[in-house]
C-alpha cells in the first residue's frame, strides 16, 4: 500500500476530486486552504490565487495508485495540448502501513 498526497491549487478541486472518483477512490483526507511557496510562487496574498493550495491524502493499493497518477497525467497532458499551461499540481508518493 502507498499513501499518495496530492497538492493542487484550490480553484481545481473539483477536477481533481472528478478525478479520483473515475479511479474508484471512495476515502480520502482533505486538507484545505494550505499555503506554501513552489515553482510557481508563492499561494498566499495572491488574489487570482485566493484559497491557496488543498492536499489531499489516500491510501491505496499500487494498481489504484497508477490509475490516479495516470489520470492526472493524462490531464495535463491534454491541457498542453490545447495550449493551457499545465495544472498547479503535484503528486507524491510514499509506502504506507495500516497499523490500526
């Protein structure tokens, strides 16, 4: 089992919750309106970025975890294709164990 925490800017919730839906995700943990400084600045007293970024957090078995990551690469993927810059996204990936 890998635990996947996934930052994005808040306004792509919505598609990034979409996309764990179509991979059969039914549990994860949210955490909302968490500021940071990345590659593309920082989120915080930015008013076209208002609300920051959100990391979510989900245990899942390896195939389940491919499936997600592939869905959010295919989406950005496309956004550059049609000419949109890539999404304020990010994957990472760790081992997990269940203890309780």
């Amino acid at each position: 089992m890998d635990m996947l925490m996934i930052v994005f800017r808040a306004a792509l919730k919505d598609r990034v919750r979409e996309i764990l839906q179509t991979s059969g995700v039914t549990a994860y943990t949210e955490l909302l309106g968490a500021h940071g400084t990345g590659q593309s600045g920082s989120t915080e007293g930015v008013s076209f970025y208002s609300g920051g970024n959100n990391v979510i957090l989900v245990s899942l078995e390896s195939a389940q975890r491919d499936k997600v990551v592939d869905a959010v690469k295919v989406w950005c993927a496309e956004a550059q294709r049609s000419g949109w810059v890539k999404p304020a996204i990010r994957v990472f990936s760790w081992p997990c164990t269940q203890l309780i």
